[in-house]
C-alpha cells in the first residue's frame, strides 16, 4: 500500500485518527460543535486547507486504485470483518436513495444500532465509489455532536458496504410533534434551533448537507426529552471558502432555487431548513405543483404564501424569520448563526408557548403519512391496468430491458434513454433509477417502471380506482384494513405505514378502517395538504414521462 492509500485508509475506516501535520482534517483539533454565538461563520486558511486535502486524498486514490472504465472491488480501501460476525441484522426499518437500513444487534453487547446496507450494484461508477467514502468520512468528521447521529463503524462484504449507527428509535420529527396533546410555536422553534445548529456545525467544519428534510431528522428514543439526530449524509459534500457546486441534489420541496440554477453553495442549507420551518408551522409545503418540475417552477418564483390560514395567526416574528430565511437572494439570506440569533429561534425567545389550532397538526400527520399511501395505490394500480391502458410502455420496458432479464439497470436505462431521444445527464438518470427503484435493489422491475411512467389521469380513473381497492381489500369485506394495508407495504417492499396517522386522516367516520368513498377522497386530493385556491395535489413523480416523451 503506497503512502497515498494508507492516508486514505486511516481517513475513511478509523475515523481521522491520522498524524500530527497530516493535510486532513483531525477532530482532535478541529470543532465538533457549534460553539457560542458568532455573528458569521468564520473560514480559516488552515481549515480550508484540511478539506481541500481531504477532497484530494480521495481523487488521488481512486486515480491509482481504479482501472479505466473498472471498480475495485474495495469501497473502503482496507479489509474488514464481516459485518454478521459482529452483529445480528434485524427488521428492515427503512430505505434511502441509495441504502435499506436494517436493525442490528452487536453480539457481544446486546446493544441495538442500525445499519445502512449499500448494495455494490448501485456503484456504477468511480465517482460513486467516492461518494460513499466520502459519506463515512463525513459521519466521522461531524462526530461528537449531540444532534448528529454517531457512526460506530464499517464493513464491507463482496455485496455490500455496511454502515452501523446511532439507533434512532423515537420516530420523525413530525410524528412526535402530532403525538403532543398540543403544538406551539415555541415548539417549533426549540425543533428550529436543533436544525440550524447542526447546520451552523456543518457549515464550520466545511460541510454541506444538501439533502435536509424531516425524514432525515430523527428522535433517539421514545423519551420526551429525547434529543433529535439529523442523519442521512449521503448527499453531503465537502466545500472551500467560495466554491460553488453545480450539481442538482436534494428533495423538490426543499431544494433552493440556486441548486435548481446550478450555482449555490452553503446558503442552500439554509433555504431547506426555511421549508421545514414553513412546514412546521403550518402543515404545508411553501411552493406546491402536481408535477416535480411544477414544484421547481414554483421554488424558482419564491413566492411565499402568508394569507391563507394558519399565516394570519402566526406571529409576526416567525413570519419575518421565514422572510429572511426564503430569500431568493443568497447575499441577503440570513446565515446559520444570524438565524441562530434571531428573537423568534433564541431560547427563551418570543415564540409563543400558545397552543397553535389544531388544524396545523391535522395537516402534518397528513403530510407525513398520505404520500406513502398515495405511492402504494398507484403501484397497485398500474400493476392492474390492461394492456389498452398501459399501450406502448410494455414495449419500451422490453427495449430496454436488453437482456431479457425482467429488469432494467443503470446501464439499460442510460441505453434506452438515448435511444428514445432524451439527451439527459447521467446524474439525471441516475436520480430516475433512484427514485423509481422502490425496492432498492439496483434495478428497475417492470412493475416499478410502470408506477413511475402512468398518467396519473389514467390512475384516478373510477375503474382502475376500483381495481385497486379490491386487491388491498384482501378479504373482500368492502373495507381496507390496517393490517391488509402493512401487508401490502411489505409485499411492494415498501416499509411499515404510519397507520395510527393514517387511518386518523382517510378514515373519516372513524370506524378503524378505510370504506370505497374514503379511498376515492384521499386519491383524489392527494396529500390533503395543499393551499386551497392552488388546487394543488401530490403524487409520486419521477421524472420518467417527461425523459420518455410520453
């Protein structure tokens, strides 16, 4: 092993233990939390330096480790054990862009982690490879934070990359706040400061998340004074004083105009956690479309709605901190520590400890809960739809499935893209392949393609609304249950469903389960959470029709 390679391999596996004078960051020297109030984040030389050591570290290493157009087949750069000789993998508990995490238990402590599985399968490139280096180099970097998830180690198979975390038992950020008897704003902004202080920590270490959203705000346990976890650092990058990155990441929701004009930087974090406050305080979404691509014109507009309930009962201090937070001006818009400072988000603050109306509530659970319900009717239907229905798509899915095999991979879908005449990127591609491989499996099946390709005017037709129903409703009873809706989750591999929520929200004469009628509203308005003179709904797009031409 060359020197290059050892550095790299100290770097990514014992988490920056590396030797005095060493050009990558070391956390025996380097902050891990965001300390007292500053007025701006501060760079130094020396830091900028480290990371900029870090980022060559890795390119140098894949240079000289990576044959042209050939993975190594080490991720990590150093040999492992086995991550099942060191624990028991459990229950799947849920699934990323890029990983299914699972329950683990270490054998030799009967302690519960969980463990982010990333199949091979899924690295189809030497940038891939890097960026789950990079991923584990980042845990380890931000490590020490008490609302940063900790990394406890890594392995690697011949499958797979295995990383074991921090448990985060306690559930979403959302479901805690609905489970409260009641919300307030202080509430809001005590979730608001743990956000931006995680921020504030990553933005000093030279770090951007690129990918903050509820879902990756998470509680350890199920105490009431549990502390909450940011996690997910898939996306996450490291940057210098003025760089700017150019690619698109992150979630339509919470992507920032610049990420959508290919020029941001650090600000763009910020802009996300704006989302999530708006959200927070309101159950809804700012900028809303029935298309992804509708959802970014309206990001790129920046018009942000204060006039519809609940906005005319928000104080005036959250509603100016969202003001300046969703500022389309990336100069003008207020830094982590100038949010951190502000009256609103401070401890003991202005915001009010007054019980919010219950309808804000009422709406996060639906927010939180309803698109997965959404996902899975469509992937029943587009399963049930006959061939009249779905004319032309079989025949593109056999053009591109090559092989023959029953599935298309990254290599295929790039293929037959090209051969429809799309002239999309490869990181655009790749963001289809994420998306609309549900089971995260490193292909696309052809029930997955469907669910991704379908006009949803053929989806909310009576009929196929019909057909749907009747195959959840396994015991034709005229009803869907909770357990016939969990069992259908697991049989699309999709995950358990937050079914108390659920059911709380499409349930509408509160029997316990879901009648015809019940099932037709929910497909219909979507999310249920959409301002109501937008008219707008959710629903699971990709991106796939606009790629095939359809």
């Amino acid at each position: 092993m060359n020197p290059q390679q050892s550095l790299c391999s100290s770097l990514f596996i014992r988490g920056l233990s590396l030797s005095q004078g060493s050009s990558c960051p070391s956390p025996d020297n380097t902050p891990r939390v965001a300390v007292e109030k500053k007025p701006e984040v501060k760079y130094t030389t020396q830091n900028s330096k480290q990371v900029e050591g870090v980022i060559q570290a890795i390119k140098a290493s894949d240079n000289k480790d990576q044959k042209k157009g050939k993975l190594t087949v080490c991720v990590l750069q150093h040999v492992t054990e086995d991550v099942r000789d060191v624990y028991t993998l459990g229950k799947k508990l849920g699934a990323g862009n890029f990983g299914i995490t699972y329950l683990c238990t270490e054998k030799s402590t009967g302690d519960d982690y969980a463990c982010k599985t990333i199949s091979k399968k899924k690295l189809k490139s030497k940038d891939d490879v890097a960026d789950v280096r990079k991923e584990l180099q980042i845990m380890h970097h931000l490590s020490g934070h008490p609302n940063i998830v900790a990394i406890k180690g890594a392995f690697e198979d011949e499958a797979s990359v295995h990383f074991v975390m921090e448990l985060c038992a306690g559930g979403e950020l959302f479901t805690r706040i609905t489970e409260k008897g009641h919300y307030s704003e202080a509430a809001a902004a005590s979730a608001m400061r743990t956000i931006v202080s995680v921020i504030e920590t990553c933005h000093i270490l030279g770090v951007i998340h690129r990918d903050l959203k509820p879902e990756n705000f998470l509680l350890l346990n199920k105490r009431e004074d549990s502390p909450l976890k940011a996690t997910d650092f898939g996306l996450s990058t490291f940057f210098k004083p003025g760089e700017v990155c150019k690619d698109v990441v992150g979630s339509a929701f919470y992507v920032a105009p610049e990420v959508l004009r290919r020029k941001y930087g650090p600000e763009s974090d910020i802009w996300s956690a704006g989302v999530i406050l708006y959200i927070l305080l309101s159950g809804v979404p700012p900028f809303w479309a029935d298309t992804e691509d509708g959802i970014f014109a309206e990001v790129l507009k920046a018009k942000v709605d204060f006039d519809t309930d609940p906005w005319p009962k928000i104080s005036k201090d959250a509603k100016d901190l969202i003001r300046k937070i969703l500022n389309p001006d990336v100069k003008a818009r207020l830094t982590a520590s100038e949010v951190l400072a502000h009256p609103w988000v401070r401890e003991k603050g202005v915001a009010s400890t007054k019980p919010m109306d219950s309808s804000v509530q009422n709406r996060l659970k639906r927010f939180a809960a309803m698109n997965k319900m959404k996902k899975l009717a469509v992937r029943v239907i587009a399963q049930s739809m006959s061939e009249e229905e779905i004319a032309g798509l079989r025949n593109i899915f056999k053009i591109m499935d090559v092989d023959g095999s029953g599935t298309i991979t990254f290599e295929e879908l790039k293929q037959g893209l090209q051969k429809v005449g799309s002239n999309m990127r490869e990181a655009d591609v790749r963001d289809l392949m994420d998306a609309a491989d549900v089971d995260k499996n490193g292909t696309i099946d052809y029930g997955e393609f469907l669910a991704a390709t379908i006009n949803m005017n053929k989806v909310e037709r009576e009929e196929n609304m019909l057909a749907a129903f009747r195959y959840l409703d396994k015991d034709n009873s005229g009803y869907i249950t909770g357990e016939e809706l969990q069992n259908a989750c697991a049989e699309f591999n999709m995950g358990e469903m937050n079914l108390e929520d659920l059911m709380r929200d499409v349930d509408l004469d509160n029997d316990g389960r879901i009648d015809y009628q019940e099932f037709v509203a929910m497909m219909r308005k979507g999310t249920g959470t959409a301002p109501p003179q937008r008219g707008a709904r959710m629903e699971p797009s990709f991106g796939f029709s606009a790629a095939l031409q359809l």
